[in-house]
C-alpha cells in the first residue's frame, strides 16, 4: 500500500476545485479542531486520552490527502489549509510539550525557527503564501514528527514508562528535526526559484513585441 499519493486512480484526470466544502478540507477542519483537545488534556495530565488524541490527529494529514486524490477533491484551499494546519499542530504540541516539561527546548526551537523565517521570508517575496507543493522529504518529516511526539507522551502513561520507548521517541523526533531543516532549506530555495522565475517572465511580458 502507498503511503506517499495513497488514494490516487488510475486514469482519474486531477482537477482544482475552487470551493471550500469538501470531504478533505472538513477533515483538516477537525485537526484544527481536535489542538486544543489535546492541550487540554495534557494540562490536565491525562496523558493516555492525550496520546489517543495526538494519534487522531495525527493520522487526519494522511487521510485527507487520501481522500483529496481518490475522491478527486484537491481544492485551492485545500492546498494551503493542510500544509498551514500541519504547522500549527506542530508548533503548539512542540510547545505544550515543552511547557509541561515534556520535552526539551530543543524540539520548539527545531520546529518553530524555520517556520517562522518561511513565513517571513514568502510575505517579503510574495507578500503571501508562494503557493508551492509540499515535498516527499516535508511529508516523510511531518510523519516522522508526528509519530515520535505521541510516543514521547505514551512514556508518561503509567505501564509504558520504559527508557527503550523514551529512547526510541527521542531518535524518531531528531530525525524527524534533521528532516526538517532540510525540507526548510529545500523549500527556501524553491520559493526563491518561484520568485526569480516570475520576475524574469514579468519582465518578459513587459517588452514590446
């Protein structure tokens, strides 16, 4: 089974859909919906309903990109919801579980210093989202965070407090880290390409014929 572009049909012609109700975009509404159940739960120490939380959550990025290609629902807003959504659960599960001691500084300093020079850096070029598809190293990251962040918190559940799973938690995280930085710098180079690109075709276009 494909793990990376599951769901995609055979001789299906993908289309861009302009409207906002769709199957994949209402499942990215539920993992916006389902960060503050889950810091919640981790304020309050109930760690195991958090870690069930996180794995939902979790496990909504992989579905609605499913759904987006086998039901033939890729969205204009799909394409910059999903990647903003991905963000914004990162960012504030790396922080809660920093705050609560869960994790080190490291993680929030990985995750959320890169994301804030992309997004400065796209509203310096482009004065908006440079609207670019995520790559196979940012989806392979964004896996990797998102299975190493609720394992990290399973270690806090009483009968899996093991170092093995401690251990094997903090490797998945660092490595999904390292992942990161090398989707950022790749993405920065891309978004810079875009702009050079469609600087020389504007200025092309420019020029009398």
């Amino acid at each position: 089974m494909r793990l990376i572009g599951a769901g995609q049909r055979p001789g299906v012609e993908p289309k861009l859909l302009t409207g906002f109700w769709t199957v994949p975009n209402l499942i990215t509404l539920v993992r916006f919906a389902l960060v503050p159940v889950f810091v919640w739960f981790v304020g309050q120490e109930q760690y195991g309903r958090a870690v069930v939380t996180l794995v939902v959550l979790g496990s909504t990025d992989w579905v609605d990109g499913y759904f987006a290609r086998f039901l033939n629902q890729v969205s204009v807003v799909g394409r910059w919801l999903d990647p903003v959504a991905d963000r914004l659960a990162l960012i504030v599960v790396a922080a809660t579980f920093v705050i609560h001691g869960i994790a080190p500084n490291w993680l929030v300093y990985f995750i959320v210093i890169p994301d804030v020079i992309l997004v400065a850096y796209g509203l310096l070029l482009f004065h908006g989202n440079p609207d670019l598809p995520v790559s196979n190293i940012g989806k392979i990251r964004t896996a990797l965070l998102l299975l190493g962040t609720p394992l990290l918190l399973l270690h806090r559940v009483p009968g899996f407090d093991s170092d093995g799973l401690l251990t094997t938690a903090t490797v998945i995280l660092a490595i999904g880290c390292a992942g990161h930085l090398v989707a950022f710098v790749d993405y920065l180079f891309k978004v810079r390409r875009k702009y050079h690109r469609l600087k020389r075709s504007s200025s092309t276009d420019e020029i009398p014929g």
